[in-house]
C-alpha cells in the first residue's frame, strides 16, 4: 500500500499519511504500546480540529497504530504515576478535547484495529464511524480494574454499539476479549487477516470517498442524530461521574498498582 506524506507532518506521536483523498492517521509510539499521553492527546485533538475547520480535500479518515501487537493500551500509566489530583484534572481536559473534536468530526471515520485495544484506546475505535480489526485485536475497557472508568465517551458509545447489558458486562468486569466476540457483539463489522487488514480497509475507505462528500457528511450526521441524540450531554454526565473518581484512594491505588506490577486492593473510599 503506497501512502503519500500529508502535509503536517511535524507530529511526535501520530503519523499521518495520505493515499488520494484518504487519510492515515497513526497512533506512533511503539515503545509505549502506542498508550495515550499528553503530547498525543494533544496532536489528535488538532488534527481532529484541523480537518473540521480545513478543507484539506479528505474525505475519509482511518485511525491505525503502529506495529501489527497493539493498536492502543490507553492512557500512558506511567505518565500519570504520582498525579496529584489538579495535574490529573488538568491532563484529563486534554484528553476530553481528542474526545469531542473526533465527536465534532464530519469526516467519515474508520478504525483499523491492528492489535491490542485496551481502556481508552477501545474508545477511541468506538468514537469511530466503525471498525474493522484484525484477527489477533484484542479488546477491553480496564479503567475499574485502576479505580477510575471510561472517560473519552466509552459509557456513551458501548451501549449504542452492544447494548447496556452486554456494555455493563465488559466495564464492570474490565476482562478482555477477542475479535471473533468483538465482531459477534457489533463492536467490529469486520475481521481480516493481520497481513490483510490495511489493504482491506484502504479498499473501503477509497470507496466512500469516491461517493458525494457532502452527501456523506449529511448522512453521517443525520445516523449521528438518530442513534446519538444525546451524546454530547452523555458524555458531559460520563466527565461529571468520572470527576468523583479522581480524589479517592482507589485511583491512586490502581495506579500504583499497575506500575509496581501488583494487583491493586481497592478499599471503596
């Protein structure tokens, strides 16, 4: 697969590659599973934003991680070792921004799940239009397993995907599954071959964008607004609910915990 350098490509995190009208956007940091920290947080929520205020002539995006093991872990944990409650106030609105500029995004959106999914980096391909993943994608939302719980739309969008029994299930319980539950549950649409998995998702991808863009775009909002009324408000309950679980000694005990690779004893206070 030929993909072209697009023209912001000053980014430490994320590389973006442009086949014609089809943007790559990939989560780079290999080393760290490709989990989400600040900086990353920071270079999605401006390309999100640069290509709602932009007419960059894309018309359809695919959201990708590096390597073929992991598409995303989450949050970087190691980054958030030792917070202070303000400091994780103040990196968590860094990372609501990622969360309401990809819900503000217009364009199209695919998720090529090459591997791993784990907490947030589940919700980012739920926060896509849909997904494809390879066979060997992992997935799972881990935030109670750490004191905390989904915080980039993951209570807002699972239930509209697998339906709230199935969702409760999955956070409450924080064990993983694979694509083959996955796909059967509606959270993929389809799986493909690790080696396969780029090609057949460019092919979709060309396809939409052939199609009339602004057609598209209308049509995206309108299923947006008929399965999604409320997601905006959703989500600003989900940060309300998620606010409570920054002061507690849970949170800094999961944290802790994961990285003096212990199993956390959570106390409910």
């Amino acid at each position: 697969m030929m993909k072209n350098n697009h023209r912001n490509q000053d980014y430490e995190t994320i590389v973006l590659s442009q086949d014609s009208t089809v943007l790559w956007i990939e989560l780079n940091r290999p080393s760290a599973a490709n989990a989400i920290n600040t900086l990353m947080a920071t270079e999605l929520s401006s390309t999100f934003e640069s290509l709602q205020r932009e007419d960059t002539g894309v018309r359809c995006l695919v959201l990708t991680g590096s390597g073929d093991r992991v598409f995303c872990a989450g949050a970087d944990l190691k980054e958030r070792n030792g917070m202070n409650n303000n400091q994780w106030r103040k990196q968590h609105s860094i990372f609501e921004n990622v969360a309401l500029a990809m819900m503000n995004c217009s364009i199209p959106m695919i998720c090529a799940v090459n591997g791993a999914a784990f907490g947030g980096g589940m919700e980012l391909v739920l926060a896509c239009d849909f997904a494809w993943g390879s066979s060997s994608a992992r997935f799972a939302l881990t935030e109670v397993t750490l004191g905390i719980m989904p915080g980039l739309g993951g209570t807002q969008y699972l239930p509209r995907a697998v339906g709230p029994r199935r969702a409760k299930e999955i956070m409450f319980s924080g064990v993983p599954f694979g694509a083959d539950k996955a796909l059967e549950w509606g959270l993929l649409n389809r799986i493909c071959t690790p080696e396969d998995l780029n090609t057949q998702v460019l092919k979709v991808a060309k396809k939409i964008s052939e199609n009339a863009p602004i057609a598209i775009r209308e049509a995206k909002q309108s299923i947006n607004f008929a399965s999604q009324p409320d997601i905006k408000e959703g989500y600003k309950y989900e940060l309300q609910r998620y606010s409570k679980t920054i002061p507690t000694h849970d949170r800094a005990e999961g944290i802790s915990a994961y990285n003096e690779r212990r199993k956390a004893i959570f106390k409910g206070k």
